[in-house]
C-alpha cells in the first residue's frame, strides 16, 4: 500500500506519540497485535468498527516501512 500516510499520524498528544489510525486512537501496534493473535481482518472491524480494511493494510504497509528502515548497530567491545 503506497498511500499508507493517508491512515497513519503520529502525535505526540495522542497514545504518547505512537503511530496511530487517523482520527483514532487505536495503534499501529494494536492492529499487529491483533492480527498476530490470528484474528481476522474481519473480527477485527467488527470488534472495531471504526476499522477499514485499507486502515489494516495501512498498519501492515507502515510496519513494513519501519522494518526496512531499521538499523542494527554493533559496538566493538
């Protein structure tokens, strides 16, 4: 999903600044959380009916950014 920034925002206000479905306040990481205990996309915006389909996607889209963006730095020790 390229228009991933559509769904996400990030404020510092809102959950201490984690990232965040537009216009809620349900995390990135809630929604990974959810689908890694094997709900459905489904009981997912049924439980959530705030929810989207594309707003799911979104959170998947931007983990998936984050992950390529991360770095491991080793300390010679």
């Amino acid at each position: 999903m390229q228009n991933w920034k559509e769904h996400i925002s990030i404020n510092p206000e809102i959950r201490f600044g984690k990232p965040c479905i537009v216009g809620t306040r349900i995390t990135v990481d809630d929604i990974l959380g959810w689908l890694a205990s094997d709900m459905s996309f489904d009981e997912i915006i049924e439980d959530f009916p705030t929810l989207t389909r594309e707003n799911i996607l979104a959170s998947l889209a931007f983990a998936a950014h984050r992950g390529e963006n991360t770095k491991v730095l080793i300390s010679a020790a």
